[in-house]
C-alpha cells in the first residue's frame, strides 16, 4: 500500500466513510476501514 492509498485510508477512516475500490488486498490490512468492490456482484 501506497502512500497515496494510506491517506485515502485515513481521510476515510477519520470521517466514518467507506472506500470503494478494487484493492481488496491493500485496503483489507486495515481492519477497522470499511470498504466495498463495486466491480463485483
């Protein structure tokens, strides 16, 4: 994970939002980060 991703993350984070995106594998490493795969169904 990137920094550019770790702020995404922590913007999110911080305002109780959710991160969309097709990075499960990065984005999951932070448990308490809510996120959703739209590219899926």
């Amino acid at each position: 994970m990137g920094v550019a991703d770790m702020q995404i993350a922590a913007i999110a984070m911080v305002n109780g939002l959710t991160v969309v995106t097709r990075d499960l594998r990065g984005f999951t490493r932070l448990p308490d980060l809510s996120i959703e795969d739209w590219a899926t169904e």
